[in-house]
C-alpha cells in the first residue's frame, strides 16, 4: 500500500530537479576536469614560462582563463607567479614557473587542480633541481598553494631517485 505514494514522491523530485537552473549560487562543483572554480565550464591554463616577475627574468607565470556560456575571455583570467598570495616559494630568475602543467582533482573536492613545475627552481644548496606546486581549485577559481615534496638528499650528497613502476606517479599532496 506504501509503495503508490513513494513512487509519486519520485516523480515529483525528478521533475523539480529538472526544472532548476543548472548553475546555482549554492551549486556543488562539476568535477569536471580542468573545471578549477566548478562552474560547468572548463577552464584554461597557459604557461607563460620565461614570463618577467618584477626584476626577476624567465621567473614565469601561469595564465588561467576561466570557462564560460560563450567560451574563455581575457576579461575573466588569473596571472599566478609564485609571488602571488599563498603560492609557496618566491619569483625568482629563471625559476620557470609554468614549465610543466597537469590538472586533476587531487584532494577530491570537486575542483579541479593544477600542478605547476619549475624547471629551474633552486632548492637549498641545488642549484635548478626544479618543484612542484599544487594550486587548488575552489569557488573562486585556483587560488593557494602547496609545494610537492622534494627528494631527499642521500647519504653520498646526490639527490636519491624513487623507483615507482611504470605508469604510476610518487607525486602526492595533502591539503592543510
Ligand atoms: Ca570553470
Ligand atoms: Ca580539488
């Protein structure tokens, strides 16, 4: 005798979802990839890896474009350097901030994120070793950061090599 009204109810929830506007102010994220702020759209990130920061030269930049109904526009973009706020480290020369890209969700919030390598960064005494830094996706587009753990040094100087197997990456990062 319950089962009539249940089956009711379902329709009628099916239909009001339907009727919503797909993009509200409390919407959850897409979880598309490449969607940084959960729009819908996806977005764009261009290297702009020899890019001048301040005094700094080839300290480099990643310029995001962010998805809309009518395509990506200049009007809606982020210019991120490692000078920008919460983005660890410091534009320096030939840091090469942008010299790598790749997204995915890393933290599984629905915003996609994007990893940042800088080819030329120093770390301590090594000299252009390179980093990595993950800039999270949020409502408001990508915005913070994290830098990826580095190798450590072994006990003869030289950085130690991580074997993983083929396909499969030791990059991880946890959001604090
Ligand atoms: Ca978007
Ligand atoms: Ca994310």
């Amino acid at each position: 005798m319950r089962k009539r009204p249940l089956l009711l109810a379902a329709a009628l929830t099916t239909g009001l979802l339907t009727a919503l506007p797909a993009a509200t102010a409390s919407a959850a994220p897409s979880g598309l990839a490449g969607d940084f702020n959960g729009d819908g759209y996806r977005d764009v990130a261009v290297s702009a890896v020899c890019t001048d920061v301040g005094s700094a030269s080839c300290a480099g930049a990643v310029v995001v474009l962010y998805g809309s109904s009518s395509g990506v526009s200049a009007t809606k973009k982020a210019v991120i350097t490692q000078n920008s706020p919460g983005v660890p480290g410091t534009a320096e020369s030939s840091d090469l901030f942008g010299s790598s890209l790749a997204s995915g969700d890393l933290d599984r919030d629905g915003y996609s994120d994007l990893v940042v390598g800088s080819s030329g960064e120093s770390i301590g005494d090594r000299d252009g070793v390179g980093s990595g830094t993950v800039l999270w996706g949020s409502k408001s587009g990508l915005s913070g950061g994290k830098g990826l753990p580095s190798r450590p040094r072994s006990p003869s100087g030289a950085a130690s090599r991580v074997a993983s197997p083929p396909g499969t990456s030791t990059a991880t990062a946890t959001r604090t």
